[in-house]
C-alpha cells in the first residue's frame, strides 16, 4: 500500500514538478516570513511576559 502511494506520488511528482517547484519557492518564502515573524512577536512577547513575573 505504502510503496504503490509513494510510487504513485514520485510519477506525480514527475509529470507536475515545473508547477511543482514554482508553488514550492513561493511556499517557503512565505513559510520562512511567517517563522521569522512568530520568532520576533515570541521573543518581544517572552520578554514582556518575563518582566511582569
């Protein structure tokens, strides 16, 4: 079951991968703006947090 999905996936994979790696950069730009924004809004937030105990 598991090999016939990922066989199945890979040869999706294949036919789609332009599309694929065009929706992929545009992914993690977004993934890596959305981290770095949770990471700056935790640090400030932590520090506030911090102080008031």
């Amino acid at each position: 079951m598991e090999m016939n999905l990922s066989e199945r996936l890979a040869n999706w994979l294949i036919k789609n991968w332009k599309d694929i790696c065009f929706i992929e950069i545009f992914v993690l730009i977004g993934w890596s703006i959305l981290m770095y924004a949770l990471y700056l809004l935790d640090e400030k937030y932590m520090q506030k947090f911090y102080l008031l105990n």
